[in-house]
C-alpha cells in the first residue's frame, strides 16, 4: 500500500519517524512519474516497509531543501531521518526493492 502524504508536515512527521521508508517525490504532469505509477504500485506490495508518495511540485523549495530533489521523479529511502536519494535511472521493480533492501 502506498501512503500519499499531503504537504511537508506529513513528510517532517516521516523523516522523524524511527523506521526504514521508501518515498518518491513526484509531479502529476511528469511523464516519468506517470510512467512508473505501475511499478511503484507493484514495489509498495512486496516490500515490508512503508511506501510513501510525496507531491514535490506545490512544495519545490520545501522538497529541494529537505529531500535533495532536483527533478522528478525522485525516490529517497529515509532511515531514522537520513535520507537516501536513489541515483540509477533504472526504475524497475526489481532494482527499487534491491535499494530498498540495502
């Protein structure tokens, strides 16, 4: 299941939070975004940690400050308020739960 979280009090309340997350930051109108809402969907079933969706677009400033995005998508693994950004372009499945996992 994926958790939507609306606005950057919920994502403050994730970064504080003392468990292994995986986000991706993204923008309705981005293609690449739109692209991957399937995959995305599939990694959330498969994983044993908390899937979180954060709009990044209504709060770029907020997002690129706190979260290191410079595009999206962006997807970060947060671990008891360390932030990790995922740097491959390869966005399948399979690579996204190996990040996850490590």
């Amino acid at each position: 299941m994926i958790v939507n979280l609306e606005g950057k009090d919920a994502v403050k309340t994730a970064l504080a939070k003392d468990v292994d997350q995986l986000m991706v930051i993204y923008a309705p109108w981005c293609q690449y975004c739109q692209a991957m809402e399937s995959e995305f969907e599939e990694l959330s079933k498969g994983l044993s940690m908390p899937v979180l969706k954060f709009r990044g677009d209504n709060e770029r400033e907020f997002a690129q400050k706190v979260l290191n995005v410079e595009s999206f998508p962006t997807i970060v693994k947060i671990n008891s308020g360390k932030i990790t950004k995922y740097e491959s372009e390869d966005r399948t499945v399979s690579a996204l739960q190996s990040f996850a996992k490590n």
